[in-house]
C-alpha cells in the first residue's frame, strides 16, 4: 500500500495525505549501523516507499553532507537537518535518518508523531567496522570528542526516542531484514 501524490516535505504539494503512526518505519542509529541498506531492503518487502533524510539533505543544500558541514559548520548542518526531518510529510514510507537526528527535539518529535522508530543497535567494534573513512561520511563529531564519545554520547538518545530496538550484532542484510520485519509484525506493524 503505496500512498500515491505525497509530498515529502511540507507545502510542497496541494494535497497531503493524513499521516498516522503506523503509516511509516523510520530506521534511527549511529552511522554504518546499515539503516539505508535495511531500509531500502525492508521497503521492498514490505511494498512501501523509502526516503534517505541525508539524501533529502543533500538535494537541498546541492553538496554532500561532508562540504556542507566544512562550509558551514556543525551547528548550522544539524540545525537545517532538524528543519528538513521536522518538515517531512509521508505515508507508506520507511524513514532512515542520519545518525545525527537524534540531537533534533523537533525533528525526533515529528518522527514519533508520525511513525514507528526503530532503534539500529550495533555495538562500537560493528560501527567501526563498517565506517570507513569518517570526513567522508559527514559523521557530525563535534570539537574535542572521539567517535567512541560521540556513540556513547548517542546511545541513549537512541534509546529515548525509540518504539523498538533491534541488535543487529553481526547479522548480514538478510538476516537483519529478516529480524527488522519479525519485530514490527510482533508489534502488529
């Protein structure tokens, strides 16, 4: 059930369909948790549409996350990322966010307004095995803080915002997919 004529981001269409909780999964996690890969996958399974937040990000500011934050700094990337997230209007979508969402009060209050967040757990040893090369990514660290502050600063952030957490520990994409999708029907979403 795929909600046809929606747009993504407030005003930006005549119609808007009315949103309930259910209607959408949004993914929430620390980068190289695997939210956009489990939220591409788990979309398709379950006949829904999908929406990267940094992607939505990137078309609005024209550059990639990592210019975007260089050129204007952390402050001024979160605060046009809570705005972006805020302002999302969809139905039928899974949702995954960067993993700086969480700092955004309206932005995470939007999210649990109008889906069910899912909680991507992975341990510190998994993010740093998928990262890579963190300026790349446009991994938001602010000032004087290590990666290893930055996840255990996160966590209960993470925690606090979430309807559900799934473990992913070192599952491959199916499985956690897999897992992803038994733990929302356990919900009855």
């Amino acid at each position: 059930p795929v909600s046809q004529g929606v747009s993504l981001l407030r005003g930006h269409a005549a119609t808007m369909v009315p949103m309930t909780k259910k209607d959408n999964i949004t993914l929430i996690g620390m980068p190289g948790a695997g939210k956009s890969t489990l939220g591409i996958v788990l979309a398709k399974r379950r006949g829904l549409r999908f929406v990267d937040t940094d992607l939505l990000i990137q078309e609005g500011t024209g550059c990639v996350l990592c210019d975007y934050i260089e050129r204007n700094g952390l402050d001024a990337f979160m605060a046009y990322e809570n705005r972006v997230i805020a302002g999302l209007e969809c139905t039928g979508h899974v949702i995954s966010t960067g993993g700086s969402a969480c700092y955004g009060k309206e932005a995470m209050e939007h999210l649990s307004a109008i889906s069910t967040v899912v909680f991507i757990d992975i341990s510190f040893k998994e993010m740093m095995r998928h990262l890579g090369d963190l300026t790349k990514r446009g991994v938001v660290i602010k000032d004087g803080l290590t990666i290893e502050d930055v996840y255990d600063e996160r966590l209960p952030l993470y925690r606090a915002h979430a309807d559900l957490t799934l473990s992913t520990g070192s599952m491959g994409t199916r499985e956690a997919v897999e897992a992803l999708d038994r733990l929302l029907a356990e919900h009855g979403i």
